[in-house]
C-alpha cells in the first residue's frame, strides 16, 4: 500500500515539476507601442467563455496620454454587434511585451505578446498559464505557410494548438 502512495505521488510530483507549461512564458524582445497601435483582427484563439458565440472578432489598441492604451474589443454574435472597452497597462521592464489588461475593475488580466512579426504583420499573444492564446493579423485573412509558422511557435511555447479555434470573419462590419 506505501508503495502505491509513494509511486502515486512521485507521478504526481513529476506532472507538476517536469510539465513543459510550468517552464516561463518567453516574450517578444521589444514592442513598439505606436506601431503595434490600431485594428488587429483574430485569426485564431482559444475559446473563452467571454468570446462564446463569437464571429469577425478584432481588437483596437489605442495609445492615450494617461498611462494606458485604451482597448476596444468587439465581435458579431447573433443578436448583433457586441464590443467590450478596456485598458492594457505596460508592466516596466519587459520591453512593452508584458501588459495587464483590465475590462471590469479592480481586475486584470495578463497578455503578453510572445510573438511578433517584424513588420507588424501578425502578433501571437497569450498568457502565462498557457490556457489563452490569440493569434492576430492586421487583416482578416492569414496564409497558410504564416499561419503554420506561427503554429509551430506556439507549440514551442508549450501551447497545445488543437485546442486552437480559427475565427469566421465573413461578415461585415457596421
């Protein structure tokens, strides 16, 4: 009976300590706030309660003059066009990389931007705990040779991609 215990709980240990997702998040080196500024499109996430029933999802960033970029989230769901307003605050010291975003106070989420096109063509962000991903483009469409690149970056970040969504964006926007 110890035996089984103990075994039980080294295959326990060995889960929480040597699991790939508990190894740190790495990030982009730098951002540029003004250039990452404006409308980014969601080519692919991971489902969130909070996007359920989601289409033509994009996001805004905005720089502001008080300590924040201002972030407008918006998406068609079946009864019309949903949009949800918040700030990103910069964490100091991670190049712009790491921000916090918060939609309802006092709370804050993180998003870290972990990939990023030289040209700010598309971005990979996501969290820590690896259980939210996005995948953004400044268009609405992404080839498919970018798309697997950016795949194969997230899975070497530890993300398990088939959980991944690709988002329908064959509406119009009003």
């Amino acid at each position: 009976m110890k035996h089984i215990f103990y075994g039980t709980m080294l295959f326990i240990m060995m889960g929480l300590f040597g699991c790939k997702s508990n190894e740190p998040l790495p990030v982009a080196d730098n951002v540029d706030l003004e250039r990452y500024s404006g409308k980014w499109y969601e080519i692919a996430a991971f489902p969130q309660r909070f996007q359920k029933g989601c289409a033509c999802t994009s996001a805004e960033y905005q720089l502001t003059d008080k300590n924040y970029i201002r972030v407008i989230n918006r998406c068609k769901k079946p009864d019309g066009w949903d949009e949800a307003e918040g700030k990103a605050f910069v964490q100091k010291g991670t190049g712009n990389a790491k921000l916090k975003v918060q939609f309802f106070w006092p709370f804050r989420g993180k998003y870290w931007i972990i990939g990023l096109d030289e040209d700010y063509k598309w971005a990979l962000v996501g969290h820590p705990n690896r259980d939210y991903l996005w995948i953004l483009s400044r268009t609405r469409d992404m080839d498919e040779t970018t798309y697997q690149k950016i795949l194969s970056m997230a899975e070497e970040k530890n993300f398990d991609t088939s959980r991944l969504k690709v988002t329908r964006h064959e509406c119009r926007e009003e």
